[in-house]
C-alpha cells in the first residue's frame, strides 16, 4: 500500500486591518496627489484672474475711445497734448456698464 504523507497546514492568524506601512503608503499618496491638485487650482485661479484684468483693460480701452469718437471736441488740438478720463466719467456717460475691479 501507498502512504500518503499528509501535509502539516500552517495555521495563521487571520490578519484584521492594516499594517503601519500601509496606511504610512497611502498617506503618502493621497499627500502627493492633494499638493499636484491644489497647485493646478492655484495656476487656474491665477490665469482667471489675469485674464479677467486683461478683458477689463480692453473694455476700458474701447469705452474711452468711443467716448472720444463721440465727443471729438475733447480730443488734443496739437502734438504733445494730452487727454484723459476717469472712469466714472465713463460709467456716468453709460459707455461702461459696470465698475471695473482691481
């Protein structure tokens, strides 16, 4: 007859939870991915925010050249003089339609 050899099974504690250099990995993930996260929402906001200013330059640029259009007696009668105007100048003549910010 044939004897079979039974094998010994090892008997382990079955293992609840996690070790401290899992959780220890994946805090460092989650770490690393709120800082690439937090600062591409900082570049964004940056770039709204200045192209939010360039289009307020452009709008204030055209109101006043409109307003000068209109109002052509304003405008320099020779080289070298110079003509400004105010902002609320322009928001009184309704040329812009709200304040400008920053």
């Amino acid at each position: 007859m044939l004897k079979v050899k039974k094998k010994k099974k090892k008997v382990f504690a079955k293992k609840k939870g996690f070790t401290l250099i899992e959780l220890l990995g994946v805090i460092v993930i989650i770490g690393i991915l709120s800082i690439v996260s937090i600062s591409y929402a900082y570049r964004l906001i940056n770039r709204a925010k200045n192209e939010s200013t360039e289009q307020q330059e452009r709008n204030v640029s055209m109101a006043a050249e409109s307003y000068f259009q209109a109002n052509r007696d304003l405008l320099p009668k020779s080289i070298g003089e110079t003509t400004s105007i105010s902002i609320s100048n322009l928001l009184d003549a309704k040329y812009l339609k709200k304040e400008v910010e920053n």
